[in-house]
C-alpha cells in the first residue's frame, strides 16, 4: 500500500536508504498529475512517528542529489512534495495497526469481504495479518493483505493524544521540529 504503482516503488527503493540512514520511515509515496507531475514523499521519524518542518527540508535535501542522479519520474520535470502523514494518517504497515489499537479508522478493501468493501470502526486488534474492526457493521476481521486503502478517523480521542505526546515532548525539552534538546 506504500506504493500503487511500479514507479512509486522505485521511487521507494531509490530513497529508502537514505531516509533510514537520517532516521527517517518513508511512509507513502504518490506520484499524480498529467503535465506537470508531483511526487509527493510522506515520511516520519523512526524514533517517534512525528515529522515537523526542519525534518522534512533535512529529508528534502538528502533526497535531491538522489534524484539528480538517477531520475525516477519518466516524462521531464515534477514537483518534489516532503510531508508529514499527519494526524489523520494513512496507515500503510501492519504495524501503524498495531500502534494505533483503539482508535477509528476507515478501511477499504480491494474485494467484498462479507459483501462489503468500506469499513470504519475501531481497531480492537492485530494478530499477524488479521485487523479486528469494530463498527456499527459489528465486528469485521480483514486480512492486511486484502487492503486497498486505509487511514485514521480525526477523532477527540486522536487529537487529545497527539496534545499530550506534544506537551510531554515540550516538557521533556524536545523541538518538535528538529527532535532535539533545546538549549537555554
């Protein structure tokens, strides 16, 4: 689900190494448009999931002596897009369903399961593969590998959560932007 086409998974294993290697997952990436193309790179930190504005120009310029030398978008020139997922994330591994157990999110399938291909409830667990879905359908259990497309719903819960990891952060000295310590 990172990728929906053989481009983006070049793109992918193009950049993967040195995005790790600045402490950075890559996410997502979308190329889209017709004449003039974005390729949009959604990525986050590795050591907490967050990704501010100092990281995504850090990641930018790592990734553009990338792209001088090997040019991955066919057809001339693109717009380069580094973004954070954002509160409201895809969730594109097995592991963002693990991590995020407890809150609501919208889910689609690639084929019916149980006559249905959109889903939204809670996710109540992960078990290898398998996604536990609770909603007003009942309970759902999907396979990771049947997913097309899945994000966070923007709930009161995913927004009070997201406050306390930033004040916590604040408190414990911590720019968001440059996962730092500041200095006084």
């Amino acid at each position: 689900m990172r990728a929906t086409n053989p481009v983006e998974e070049s793109v992918i294993a193009l950049i993967e190494p040195t995005a790790s290697g600045l402490g950075y997952r890559i996410v997502r990436v979308r190329v889209s448009g017709n004449r003039r193309k974005r390729l949009q790179i959604m990525a986050e930190r590795v050591s907490d999931g967050e990704m501010g504005i100092d990281d995504c120009s850090r990641l930018s310029r790592a990734l553009s002596p990338v792209f001088d030398l090997e040019d991955p978008i066919p057809g001339g020139e693109y717009d380069l897009e580094i973004s954070s997922p954002g509160i409201d994330r895809p969730l594109m591994r097995i592991e963002d369903f693990e991590r995020f157990a407890g809150h609501e999110a919208k889910i689609e399938t690639a084929g019916m399961v149980d006559g249905r291909r959109r889903w939204k409830g809670v996710i109540k667990a992960v078990q290898g593969d398998e996604i536990t879905v609770v909603g007003d359908h009942g309970e759902a259990v999907l396979k990771f590998s049947a997913l097309s497309d899945a994000r966070l719903v923007l709930t009161d819960k995913l927004i009070e959560e997201d406050l306390k990891r930033a004040k916590a952060a604040e408190a414990a000295g911590v720019d968001e932007n440059t996962d730092e310590g500041k200095t006084a």
